[in-house]
C-alpha cells in the first residue's frame, strides 16, 4: 500500500484552485499556482511552453473562446521527496467568441510540483494526449 505523502492535501489543493482559477477566467490567480521556472512539453507535437508562454496563450484563450464547462479529474497522484505528480484527465467544452461552434478539448497530463517556502507551485506540464473536435450538433427533430 502506498504511504500518503505528508503535503499530499495541499498538492491536490493546488490543482483544484488552479483549475477553478481557469474556470472562473481569472487569469492572475490561474498563473499564481505556477513557479517561475515552469515548462511544458506536449508529447503529440513536441511544443515546448515557458511561463510568459503560458500567460500569453491563457490571455488570447480568454479573448478567442467561452469556457461553457470542464470536467477535470486527478487520475492518479505521486511524489518523491518534495515533488509531486499527478496524472489528469480534462474535458473542456469552447465556444469561439463569434463562433456558434462548439469546440470539444480533451487532454491527459502529467504536472508536476514542487513544495518550497511552505507551498507548492506548478512546475511542469507533460501534455500526453490532446484531441480536439467540433461537438456534432443535434440533427432537427422533424
């Protein structure tokens, strides 16, 4: 059986206000769970994002698209010594700002965090599997 890291609590804590962050489109408090020295690779492209990447892409989603709902769930959680891990799963539904589309994103990621100075701060993302569509609309009851 696994022993339950002592920090474990305010870890999943971290992810849970970070993504509500997101949700409610609040851009600062979204990258205050972040540590300065963040990066992120995606598996599928090879992309590679830094910190200013991120705030940058967090600020044009909120421009280009209407967060209508995300589902967002801790798979699974980890940690050696004072950095923790946790694989996610996420299901996000966008509508593009002068789009009637809706736009379905769904993503699994490793992130990983670190615990300094009596907090824990994102400190890495590994994107390992992204699909995107356009939600099928409902065919007219006729």
């Amino acid at each position: 059986m696994e022993s339950k890291h002592p920090r474990a609590e305010a870890f999943l804590e971290l992810l849970s206000r970070t993504q509500a962050a997101y949700e409610r489109r609040d851009r600062e408090a979204y990258l205050a769970g972040f540590g300065e020295d963040y990066s992120s690779y995606a598996l599928p492209t090879g992309a590679f994002e830094d910190k200013a990447g991120l705030a940058a892409k967090i600020e044009r989603d909120i421009g280009r698209f209407e967060l209508l709902s995300m589902e967002f769930r801790v798979e699974r959680e980890w940690y050696a010594g004072e950095t923790g891990f946790a694989l996610l799963r996420y299901r996000t539904r966008l509508r593009g700002r002068h789009s009637p589309r809706v736009l379905i994103d769904e993503r699994r990621n490793i992130i990983v965090g670190r615990h300094d100075d009596q907090r824990w701060r994102i400190i890495n993302k590994i994107v390992l599997e992204v699909e995107t569509r356009v939600e099928a609309e409902a065919a007219p009851d006729i």
